[in-house]
C-alpha cells in the first residue's frame, strides 16, 4: 500500500461518513456533503499526477496497464457525476449517492494499489 492509497482511505471514508450521515438526518445535499466528495476527487487527481510521475520516472506498473487506468479514469468519473445527481435532486435520497462515491472510490483504489504492486 502507499501513500496516495491511504490518503483516498482517509478522504474517502470521512465522506462517506458525513454523507450516510446527513442522509440518515434526512437533510439534503449541503455544501459540506458537496465539498466533502469534491475531496475525494482531489484526492484522485493527486493520485493521476501521483501516477503520471512515477511512470515518467520509469516505475513499472506489475499488472495490466490499460487495467490501472481505466480504474482511475472511472473512479475520477464518479465523484463529478454524484455532484451532478445532487443538484439536480435536492433530497435526502442523494447524499446517499455522494456516500456511495467515497466507498467505490476506495474499493477502487485498493484494486489500483493491487495492479500497481
């Protein structure tokens, strides 16, 4: 595991946190349920920079590259489309979608981690 796992562990547990819990309090999307996953989706972009670097530098990918990427491409996918779905409907129903971003974004990283190593 490295680093840029744990930090998408941290960023991406805290907002599903936050956002189970505010949907669970029947409150609708709010700037801090909003914000929390725009988090995770800084998280991610760090994580590209991250990963375009240690490429460049030469570090090899163990697994199937098109593998990795596409992981990272579709996780990086999630975080704007959640945002989308909570605008458009104000309702409790869609913090629990933000919610699901942070825990798919972590699974997904996980399965990165793994391809990577």
């Amino acid at each position: 595991m490295d680093a840029y796992f744990y930090i998408i562990l941290v960023v991406g547990l805290a907002s599903t946190l936050l956002c189970l819990g505010a949907g669970i309090l029947k409150k609708a999307p709010n700037d801090v349920t909003i914000l929390s996953v725009i988090a995770v989706e800084v998280a991610l972009l760090v994580y590209l920079v991250g990963s375009i670097i240690r490429v460049i530098a030469g570090e090899a990918i163990a697994g199937e590259a098109w593998e990795f990427w596409g992981y990272l491409a579709t996780a990086l996918m999630l975080p704007p489309a959640a945002v989308y779905w909570s605008v458009l409907e104000r309702t409790r129903w869609s913090n629990f979608v933000l919610a699901a971003v942070g825990v798919t974004t972590l699974v997904m990283a996980a399965r990165m981690n793994q391809i990577w190593y």
